[in-house]
C-alpha cells in the first residue's frame, strides 16, 4: 500500500476519533476535516519507520505472493541462494508497491 493511502487511512481515523466525521467540511476552503490530520499521520508513520517498522496488508496480496514464491523456487530449484530474510524482504517491497 503506497504511503499516500496509508497517511490518508491514518488522517481519517484520528479525524473520526475528534469529531465523529472525517469527511465534514470545515475552514474556509470548506476542506474535509480529515485533511487537517495529513501532517500529524505522516509523522506518526515516519516514528514507526524510524523504529524499523511497516504497516502491511494483514494478508499478502497476490504482488506479495508471487515475490515471495519467485525466491523461494528459485532457491529450490538451486539456480540462486535466498534466505528467508531474503524472501521476507521481497515481500514487504512488494507490500509498498501501488495497486494497479
């Protein structure tokens, strides 16, 4: 999930918790209320980064299972040499990864 959606889903979610609605339309330019929380969850995501953490689908998506499948036949097979962490690594990239 690309970082615009998961800031965008983190902004919604405190917005909610203040007001009950993070689509309500506020200030002067009549902006959805959630707009207003975009600095504050690009933060929060920046700490749990800086932390060494990602947030990823809690199921892999079908990007996620062709990565990770692609490294492990390729070390069965004995045509290269991925390690788990290897596997793993590949995954979480394709996690990032935008839907198409």
């Amino acid at each position: 999930m690309c970082d615009a959606r998961l800031i965008e889903i983190m902004a919604r979610g405190v917005a909610h918790r203040v007001c009950g609605n993070a689509d309500a339309a506020t200030g002067e330019k009549r902006e959805p209320l959630w707009t207003f929380y975009v600095r504050d969850a690009r933060a929060a995501l920046d700490a749990l980064r800086a932390e060494g953490m990602e947030i990823v689908p809690r199921e892999p998506t079908e990007a996620m299972m062709e990565a990770g499948e692609g490294a492990f036949f390729t070390t069965y097979t004995g045509t290269a040499t991925a390690t788990p962490d290897d596997v793993y690594r590949l995954m979480l990239a394709a996690a990032k990864e935008p839907a198409p």
